[in-house]
C-alpha cells in the first residue's frame, strides 16, 4: 500500500506543478496557514511599480476593479476609496515583522466621521468570506485617533461554517467601560468590542480629522509607520515606534496580509515583511 501511495503522491504532485505553470500568479492565492512562509530575509511584495504581488477585492464587483480603486505609482500604493474591500498579498506568511507607512488622501466617504481604514493580519478563508468584505483576520485599526486598535473579524469557510478567529489581551476597563491594553492588566478575551490601544482617550468623539490627546500617529499629510510582529501566537504594535497595543493566544496564526478599503482614500508605501529578531523568535 505504501508502494502505490507514494506514487499517487508523485502523481498528484506532477499534476499540481503542470496547473500552476499555466495560471499566471496573481490568481495563484496560498490562503492555508499551513503554505504560509516564514520570512528568511527582507520580502517586498510591493516592487514600487505595479501591483503583481496583490490580489484585489470589491464588495461590488469582488475580484474585478472597473474603476481602478488600487492602483501603483511613484513607489505608492494608492487606495482610492470608491469602495469596500482590500488589497491582499498574494502570499500568506507567519512569524514576521510587518513594516509599512500610510497616509491619509483627500477623499472621504462623505461623513462627519474620522477616516477609515486598517491592515488585517492572518487573513484566511475564501475571498471576501467576512461579510462579503472582508476576511476571517486580526485587525490592526489605521482610523484616526484609534490607531493601534485591535478586531477580530470572524468570516466563514467554503462550506458555511464560522472561522473562530480570537484573540485574548492584558487590559484595564477605564472610566467609559472600554477595555485598553495594559501590560500585566486582566487577561481578557475578545468578546466583540475592539481591543482599544493604551492611551485611547476616553469618550473620544471620532470626528473627521481630530486627535486623541495622546495620540501618537503623524498629523494630517504626513506618513504613519505602523509595525505589526506577528510571533508565532502573539501579535504587537507598534506606531511610530511606540508599542500601543499587543495580544496573544491568536488564532489563526497565519494568513495573508490586507490592506483595508473603507471609502476613504489612503496611501502606502516601504511595504516590508521582515525575519523576527533571533531575540524573539526564541
């Protein structure tokens, strides 16, 4: 048995390398945590020109983009905000340290509300699985004065059934009975209400354009940089080099990496994902 095993292994695998070598690879999509790669160095998936090393999504129109809502130029990526959707990598990866740095563009979705938009980590599932949206993932929030903040956004499998992304963090409740991330605070598992970074200020309005107190992302114009260190089942982050937010107990622990549409344009730009320090990979 092991005999004939063995050559339906090379069979299968002679069949699978034959498909690929005819699809081009933006459609070839590794969304199994168990294909996702661990970064040996520096990767880049945007080359600054184009963007072959993403797929797109539309709640509208799925994988199609009619009105060019993402688009490259001059070392950018450009997310319009016509729409609702995201910017995948092609890849998925695990145990890394995201780096990348956005700011804010002209278009809003019209409200009177803060601009809109995050970086989703360990995307798994079907394309647009989580409400037809976005994916089963951990959110990083990038929306103004709630930079740092951490959702879960649970989705759906192909054949219906929920994915049950969690995450579990250390906080304190403060005076409006939101939690906040505190290091060595409750240990509290996500129950449907964001995970608020450190020093999100207390009854906060989130209208268009205004600061949290201690707000520590750039103002208006000016770039952000945001690190996301995915280890193994914790994730921190970092915005401008402060640490605001962390969690752990994740799952999935893998996926792809997002970019957020949320009808507000956005821009990004030195996309990295790196190799953990050797510090914290142990």
């Amino acid at each position: 048995m092991r005999h004939y095993a063995n050559i339906n292994t090379v069979i299968r695998l002679f069949l699978l390398m034959t498909v690929a070598a005819f699809v081009s690879p933006s459609n070839v999509v590794s969304d199994e945590p168990d294909l996702a790669i661990v970064p040996q160095k520096t990767i880049r998936p945007f080359n600054g020109k184009n963007l072959s090393g993403f797929t797109t999504w539309l709640q509208t129109t799925e994988r199609e983009d009619p009105n060019s809502d993402y688009t490259a130029k001059n070392g950018m990526i450009r997310v319009g905000g016509k729409g609702m959707g995201y910017l995948a990598t092609v890849d998925s990866y695990r145990d890394y340290h995201l780096s990348v740095e956005y700011k804010w563009g002209t278009r809003t979705d019209g409200s009177k509300y803060v601009r809109n938009s995050g970086i989703l980590l360990h995307a798994v599932g079907p394309a647009g699985n989580a409400k037809g949206i976005w994916m089963a993932s951990i959110e990083c929030q990038l929306a103004q004065g709630c930079e740092g903040d951490l959702i879960v956004i649970r989705g759906t499998d192909q054949a219906g059934k929920v994915i049950p992304a969690s995450i579990t963090s250390d906080t304190t409740v403060a005076a409006d009975g939101r939690t906040r991330w505190k290091l060595g605070g409750q240990k509290t598992v996500y129950a449907g209400k964001q995970f608020w970074w450190s020093k999100h200020q207390t009854g906060f309005k989130e209208l268009l354009d205004t600061r949290g107190r201690d707000d520590v992302a750039s103002k208006l114009g000016q770039w952000t940089k945001v690190e996301c260190i995915c280890d193994g089942t914790r994730i921190t982050i970092k915005i401008n080099g402060k640490t605001v937010n962390e969690c752990y107990d994740v799952f999935p622990t893998a996926g792809r990496i997002l970019l957020e549409n949320e009808m507000n344009e956005i821009y990004f730009r030195n996309f990295e994902i790196r190799p953990l320090t050797p510090k914290r990979a142990k």
